[in-house]
C-alpha cells in the first residue's frame, strides 16, 4: 500500500485562483517535503518540515505557502496560482535518522490556465 | 545557483554495454550523494546511495564512486539493459534525514 499519497492527482485551475495540494504519508516519517518538476530544471525544493506545526521555505518558496498540521499531513498552497505554476508537484518523506532516502508520492500535474 | 549539476543530459547505450551518470557539486558539506530513477509519469525512486566516509559503493549492477576532491560523483551500470531506460537523477545532502539537492536529470536510453 502506498505509503505517501498526494491529492489531486491532477488540477486545472484558472490564474489568480487559490490551489491546495494535499499529502499524506504513513510512513511515521518526520520530514516531508514539496518539489516542483520542470522540463530542464529536474526537482526544485519549494518547502519542506521537520516536524508537525513548522514549516520552512525551500530554494523556490516565492508564490506558496505550506502547512503541516500534524505528522501526517503536508500542504501546498497556492493563493493566487499564475501561468508560472504549471508544473508536476512531488511530496516526499523522510526519516529523522539513518538513511537520508526521500519516498516520493505519484505527484500532482497542475495546470494553470 | 544550482548546487548540483548533472552537465550532460542525455545518454544513449548499447544493450549490455556500461552506462555512465556524472554528476558535480558545490558544497564542501554535502555527506551524502544519492542517484534516484524516474520512470515517464512515475515518481523518482532510490537506486543507491553513499555517505562521503566511503568513495565507492556497489550493488548489484550499481556502482557509486564519489570524488570529494573534485566534487564529483557518479553512476556506474553495466550490462545495461533495455528497461535501465528512465531519468536519473543525482542528488545531494547534509547530514541525516535533510534536505536535498538535486540535478536536472539525465534521461539514459538503452538500445537493443
């Protein structure tokens, strides 16, 4: 079973409208984080957290904002998508200790309009 | 700036021949280099991983070598087969459980 989940799977949404992407993992994991995927450009780090109820900004954190209300639970939200955000968004996890190994969720293809 | 690049990014292979990924970084405390595989419309996943104690890891078909020195990192895969044909991509860190970085991608393509 699919330990990081992420919803929508997919989204169109109009310019200057708010978008909320939402992750969930089971992996009892402390770490999670949001990238965006671009042709040319790979993964891109937007937020990431270290623990529930603190979030801290990535490389590309300009135009979102994350939310993380507990353990499980990790969100990415656009307040006011533009043309610019159309891309693929990954949500991953990770463990506090051992191995640095990311598990990634099947992603979200948004589609600004 | 990108603090880790992946300078070629494509690669065409002959079925059972060695494909090699390069990969270069900027940060003198990156300790641990990772190479992850991403299928079209898939998500990436871990192939293999190296801290910075070691400058060589295998498994299997994989071999990691790392080159603190030059900053560099890379894939190794022999007997490279059709289905090795995906996006590879480096990545790098600091410490446990922290953040990456990763490269744009090389997409390997491994003919018949």
């Amino acid at each position: 079973e699919a330990a990081v989940t992420q919803s929508p799977r997919s989204k169109v949404a109009v310019t200057g409208g708010k978008v909320t992407l939402s992750c969930h993992q089971t992996n009892n994991h402390d770490y999670m984080y949001w990238y965006r995927q671009d042709t040319g450009h790979g993964l891109r780090l937007i937020h990431y957290s270290y623990v529930a109820d603190s979030t801290e900004k990535g490389d590309i954190p300009d135009g979102y904002k994350a939310s993380r209300p507990s353990q499980e639970n990790f969100s990415l939200i656009l307040e006011l998508a533009s043309l610019s955000q159309t891309a693929v968004y990954f949500c991953a996890s990770s463990d506090v200790s051992g191995d640095a190994e990311q598990f990634f969720g099947p992603g979200t293809r948004l589609t600004v309009l | 700036g990108q603090q880790v690049k992946q300078s070629s990014p494509s690669l065409t292979v002959q079925e059972g021949g060695i494909s090699i990924l390069n990969c270069d970084y900027e940060n003198d405390m990156f300790d641990y280099f990772a190479w992850y595989k991403k299928y079209p419309d898939n998500s990436p996943t871990l192939l293999i991983s190296v801290r910075s104690n070691v400058d060589k890891r295998e498994d299997g078909r994989l071999t990691v070598f790392l080159n603190k020195s030059g900053k560099h990192f890379s894939l190794h895969i022999t007997a490279s087969q059709p289905e090795d044909t995906a996006v590879y991509l480096c990545a790098a860190g600091e410490g446990t459980g922290s953040k990456l970085s990763f490269g744009k991608g090389a997409k390997l393509t491994v003919s018949p």
